[in-house]
C-alpha cells in the first residue's frame, strides 16, 4: 500500500491484484483491442433482427431468462414484417435460468415465441466474425409452430463484443422506456476549436441616426454564436473612428457560423446600432503558421423597420481563422492535449495510452429511491479529444464496468482525467429534466509519472469536498499501461516546446486567455449535450476543472506551503552553514573548513565533483524511487484543514449570494491576505532597487562607497591569489563566535539596507 498522507490510510491509494491478462500492447498508428486490463466477464447476447409472417402490426419482442425481461421498441412500420435491429446483454454469472424464451408480443397477447437451452449457446470470442442471424419458427403457448418468424443470434461474449456498447443489459433491467440509452458506454470525439482573430481597424464615413450628432462614442460589439464582446471605445471621437483592437473568439469546425460586428453609438444610457456587418466564417482565411493577414474593407449595412438594407459606412478588418494554437479548454498545468488545431501542425504519434475501467467499491449513497439510499454510476474519462463514458450499473455500491479504452499519445507530459458520477437521468422523462448528476469523484494521471509498459492496477480513493468538509465517497478499482512505440521519439519530446510556436511568437494575455477558455467549455458543453446520451454540463465542467481559478482561502494555503517546500532545502543549507559558523559542533566544522581547502586550491575539480555527486545521488534514490501513480492528496489540498468558513467562501457563488456581516467579514479578510501579499512584493521589489541604485548615484555617498570597494576589490584580487583569497573569505566567514559579534548585522547587510529605493516615492 502506498500512503502519500492526506486524512490517514482512508485515502491512501492501495496497489490490487485483479484477475488480468495484462499482454503487451500494439504501440504505433494500430491500436489494441485485446481487453487485457479487465477482467473478462462473459455476457448472454441476443439480437433481434426482425420478423416476418405476423398475424398482425404494432409489435414488439421480449427477451426474458429468470426475472430479467427487455424488450424492443413497437414496431413503427405498421407491417407484419417489422424491423427491430436491438441487442441485449445478460451477465453471465447473474443468470437466473437455463431457458432463453424470445416472445413476440402484441400489449399483453402472446403472438409466438421460441426457446433456447443456454447450454447450447456457441462462445464467440473477437476478432471472430459476427455470428450471422438465423429465421426460427415460432410457436405458441403449446409449442405448436405457428405462421410467423424471427430472425435473431444467440451467442455468448465478452465486453469486447462489438455490440456490447448498443446492447440492453441487465444490470440496468430496472430502467425502461426512452431512459434506457442514458445507461449505455459511449466514445465522444469533441470537436476541433480554432481561435478566431478579429483586428478591428477603423471605419470610414458612418451614416449617424441623428444628424446633429457631431462627436459620438463609438465602439463595436462582436457577436459569434451565444458570445458577445465588446471593443473600448474610439478616441476619435468622429465618424471615422479609429480602434486598432484585437477581438478574440472561439470558432469551431466545421465554421458554419457567422460573425456579426455591430457598430454601437453611446447616447447617455442608450446605445444605438449605426449598422452591421455579417462574415461569415468559411470564407474566413485560416492561417497555420506566423505571419501578416490582409485587411480588408467590409461594408455596414442599416437594417430599416421594414427588413430593408442601406449603406452605413465601411470597416476596415484583419480576420483570421489562428490555427497554430493550442486552443485551451483544460488548464495548462494538467491539460492532456498541447498540440495546435491546424492538422498539419499534429506531430507523430509516440505511444499508446490503454485504461481499463474495472470496478469500484464503498460507494455511497446518492439519492433516494423507493425508500432508500442508491447510486447508478457511470464513470467518465477524458484525454486529448476523445471523452469516453461507461455504462451506468444501477442501483449498486460496488460496481463493476470492466470496460477498457485506449487512446494515441503525442506528449508524454499530459494528463488524463478520470471521473465518477452518479446518474439521475433515470427518471421518468418529466422528472429528470433539470437534474444534474452527482460528483463522486475524479482521478487525475500524468503520463510522464509512469513506467512504460507497466500495468499499473490500484485503488483510487474518491475523494469530494463539500461545504461540510471533505469526503471520501468509495474507491475506484484502474489498470493504467502506457506503451511508447520509440523511445527516441518520446526523449525528443522533452527538447520541443510544450505549446506550439504560435503561442510564442503572438502571445495572448491571460485576460484572452481566460475569456477564450470560457468560451472553449461552454462550445464543449454544447457539442457533448448534443449527443446520445449526451454528456451534461456539469460533467464536463467537473473534468475541466472549470472555477479552478476562482479565489479560495483553501488553495492559496497550500499553494503558498508548497511555494515555501521548495525553499525548505535553501533553508536547510542555511541553518546547516550558520552552525557551521557558530560552531555547534566543532567536528563538523573543521571538516568543513578541510573541505572548503580542498575546494579553494583545486577549484577545477570542484564543479566536476559536484556534478558527479548528483549522479552518485541519483543512482543511490533510484530504490527510493515512486513506485506508484500520484493521486488526489487532501493534505496537499490543506482540504483535511479547511475551516467551515473557508468551504462556505469556495462554494459560494460568483458574483457572491452573501450580504451583509457576513460579506464585509470576508471582504476584510481578504483585504488582510492582500495586504500582506502587497507587503511581500513590496519588499522584493525593494531589494531589486537597491542593488539596482548601487551604481546610479542616487545616494551619491554610497555610490562612492561602492565604486571605491570595488576598485580595492579589483587590486587585490590581482595582487592576491585567488585560491588564498577565497580561502580567506571562507575562513573569515566560518571564523569562532568568540571572533565575532553574536547577532548584530554584518557591514555588508548594514550597507546594502541603507541603499535608497523608490518606496519613499509611493503614495
């Protein structure tokens, strides 16, 4: 078991053993499909393809063994001769009979049906072909064959079946009706986001609605989809304004939408339209690699009361379709794609990322059903642009999905987000149309953290913080191998830039950034909500991790503890050289001062022993070395710590639902935390200044002082050999307490604290 702390051993990550084939994976451009990261489980198929010769219309078929019963959709075509094309899936270990019956029905009339022993059923196992479909007579309640057939196969499987994703199970046999695709595995491919790049010039002979308006306030509004934005206002203050700004959008494929440039005039507290301008967006010049765009002139149209159009000027534009950056829909510090959106850009695929999805256990219950405590839970993965979503087992804390997934990796430094949800899309149609299903969880994984071609299989803890603190929900059961086709290729990737070159040569701030973000997850909202069963938008702003930059008392702790970790080793080499001055222990100093002899008179040898100490040193940890994947730490988080005023500040909504006493308390607690943060960049910045006026005579006397340190400095290091003189610098520096002045400033530090700054000049 791997503890890495955070709440004790509830949310450590455990290290299993689940029953795997584990083979090696096919890296390259083919991917495999063997199935070796989950358990096999062995599945009961049916599908039903259609009948013929029926007595009548409106039919459907049930497929029934034990208690589990699923049937088909009502025949629609109104014809004897119905088509159906559905398959079912039965657990093979759950079986509750030897017999299949697959009944042709009518409501409650039985119009024939057919029976299958299940020990007769053949195994197929892929990349065996499909089993083709048979015509069986029907019969009826006496097993008489009647006028009728269907055709229907009968195998059993695996998960990796290729209709195993289609397929009916009986886990959910509970859910029926139309709610019965939202319990079913599905892959999602997101689509292509671009960077649409807006350079508003100027505009030329605008037609005012009122003609005595002599100096207006214009600027422009942006409209692209759902998303507006707005210019600053012209400071030409004329009919021929002048803005010389920069809009920024996202666009997706394949850009069949139109932008929409509005030219507003400010007249008091209203702003009136002086007309439109329509682009539309596949005419739009896409630009892969840096360089100049044309302007062109567009022309504004007025649109009258009566839909008539007339002429209202001209604008003059630079529009681009920016596809040599990476549009950001994830944050960079864990996102799992970096590379651009131009195609031609994509760099060669270096390995193969596999996930199986296995199981979980201890989860707790999320809503109420009939009484009593439930989970229907799914599990949600993304990397790159393919989402993957497994199917909903309901009604069961201990799920097991045995479902695998693999994906084509291009960069070994990105992340893979797993998540865990409980679904409450199984309601009847008119009950679960603003429910939003429940967080359990998530798992995020960098694929540079693993070992290739090791199968990693451990428990993660599920781990969610409420207003009420955090909490541990279960614990998900994952078997991870990332496989590299060359190893050359993937150590290359550590030399190249993270972020494609557009992103360095025209950089967008990080007000564009932030505000093209937003815009990237709400298309993606859209996109996945679209599809069946759609992905809702608060799943996948839960994977994008979307409010992850909003203030939080919680996260700014800990990352200031973690900004203070990394100084913890100065720190010690400090308090490790001021004992050795104080001489705490008189052994340890005069090894040092051999030590530093040595360092003095051989100082080629220094670096050289230096460098060879840190591969000593990394050859001596490569036992000590992480053996298992990095999970979600709540001491890291400062989550376990949190106070109930802090958690109910993070989950307060923005702009902020408080008032009163309760908003000025936090309003001056994060006036305090700003204050000395100020305080803090205040003083850097102070020293930076200080060594900054040591030579711009500023203080004139200490200019002097140091131009004469310096000059004296500069004689006798060419009268002194440099090897006595550091030796005598060290030796001064280490030299007994009873030689010194215990705790007053040295003369270096008085004179670097007189320095001026430009703190006086502050208001």
């Amino acid at each position: 078991m791997a503890d890495n702390g955070g709440g004790g051993g509830d949310f450590s990550l455990k290290e299993t053993s689940p029953d795997i084939g584990a083979g090696r994976a096919i890296s390259g451009e083919r991917l495999t499909s063997s199935f070796d990261l989950v358990e096999r489980m062995q599945f009961l198929y049916v599908r039903i393809v259609r009948a013929r010769g029926l007595p009548t219309c409106d039919s459907f078929v049930e497929v029934s063994i034990g208690a589990y019963k699923g049937r088909t959709k009502q025949s629609s075509n109104q014809s004897p001769n119905p088509d159906f094309h559905e398959a079912f899936a039965f657990t093979n270990d759950r079986l509750q009979g030897n017999i299949l019956e697959v009944a042709v029905r009518k409501n409650d009339e039985i119009l024939g049906k057919c029976k299958f022993d299940v020990a007769e059923v053949p195994t197929r196992v892929p990349p065996d072909s499909p089993l083709a479909p048979q015509w069986y007579k029907l019969e009826d309640r006496d097993g008489n064959k009647i006028h009728g057939e269907i055709m229907l196969s009968v195998w059993i499987g695996t998960q990796a079946d290729e209709v195993f994703p289609e397929a009916w199970h009986s886990d959910s046999a509970t859910i029926t009706g139309e709610n019965v695709v939202n319990t079913r595995s599905k892959v999602y491919l997101s689509p292509r986001l671009w960077y649409l790049r807006v350079n508003i010039i100027e505009a030329q002979d605008l037609v005012p609605l009122h003609r005595n308006r002599t100096n207006p306030e214009l600027f422009i509004k942006g409209f692209l989809g759902n998303v507006l934005l707005r210019s600053r206002f012209s400071q030409v203050r004329s009919l021929n304004p002048i803005w010389n700004e920069d809009m920024m959008f996202v666009a997706v494929e394949p850009f069949e939408e139109t932008l929409v440039l509005s030219v507003e005039d400010k007249v008091g507290n209203r702003e009136e339209c002086l007309g439109k301008c329509e682009i539309r967006l596949s005419q739009v010049e896409r630009r892969v690699f840096p360089g100049p765009v044309m302007a062109s002139w567009y022309n504004i149209e007025h649109i009258e009361t009566d839909q008539t159009r007339r002429f209202a000027g001209r604008i003059h534009l630079r529009v681009s379709l920016d596809g040599g950056y990476h549009v950001l829909d994830e944050s960079i510090q864990y996102s799992s794609d970096y590379r651009a959106s131009a195609k031609l850009l994509w760099t060669p695929v270096i390995g193969v990322l596999e996930l199986g999805i296995l199981s979980a256990s201890g989860l707790m219950p999320m809503k109420s059903r009939d009484g009593r405590g439930i989970t229907d839970a799914y599990c949600v993965a993304k990397y790159g642009q393919k989402w993957v979503r497994t199917r909903t087992i309901v009604d069961s804390f201990s799920p097991k999905w045995n479902e695998q997934y693999t994906w084509e990796v291009y960069d070994p430094y990105t992340v893979i987000t797993i998540g865990v949800f409980d679904n409450l899309h199984l309601l009847p149609a008119n009950n679960c149309g603003s429910m939003r299903d429940s967080r359990i969880g998530k798992i995020r994984m960098r694929l540079s953290t693993l070992e290739t071609s090791r199968v990693y299989t451990h428990s993660y803890p599920l781990v969610v913080l409420k207003p009420d603190g955090v909490k541990k929900m279960g614990e998900i059961q994952l078997a991870v191998r990332f496989t590299c086709g060359s190893m050359i290729d993937m150590l290359q990737k550590y030399a190249e830039p993270l972020l494609p070159q557009m992103h360095y040569t025209n950089p967008l701030s990080i007000y564009q950034l932030d505000s093209l973000r937003s815009q990237a997850t709400h298309i993606l909202c859209i996109r996945l909500g679209r599809n069946e069963p759609p992905i809702g938008k608060e799943v996948v702003e839960y994977m994008l991790d979307v409010g992850s930059n909003m203030w939080s008392s919680r996260r700014g702790r800990a990352n200031f503890e973690r900004l203070l970790s990394f100084f913890n080793a100065l720190i010690y080499a400090w308090n490790w050289f001021d004992g050795i001055c104080k001489w705490n222990s008189p052994t340890k100093t005069l090894l040092t001062h051999f030590a530093f002899l040595i360092i003095s008179f051989l100082p080629n040898k220094f670096i050289a022993a230096v460098l060879l100490y840190c591969v000593v040193n990394g050859l001596y940890r490569y036992r000590l070395r992480p053996r298992h994947p990095p999970h979600m730490d709540i001491r890291l988080s400062r989550a376990d710590s949190a106070l109930p005023d802090e958690l109910d500040e993070e989950f307060d909504t923005f702009p902020s639902s408080k008032s009163g006493d309760v908003l000025k308390k936090r309003y001056d607690r994060l006036r305090g935390i700003a204050g000395k943060t100020m305080m803090v960049l205040g003083d850097l910045a102070t020293q930076g200044e200080r060594v900054g006026n040591l030579l711009t005579w500023r203080d004139p006397r200490a200019t002097v002082l140091f131009l004469v340190f310096c000059t004296v400095l500069c004689g006798v290091i060419f009268t002194v050999p440099m090897n006595l003189l550091i030796t005598s610098i060290g030796f001064y520096a280490m030299r007994h307490p009873r030689l010194r002045i215990i705790d007053i400033p040295s003369m270096p530090q008085n004179f670097f604290r007189r320095l001026p700054s430009r703190a006086e000049s502050m208001l």
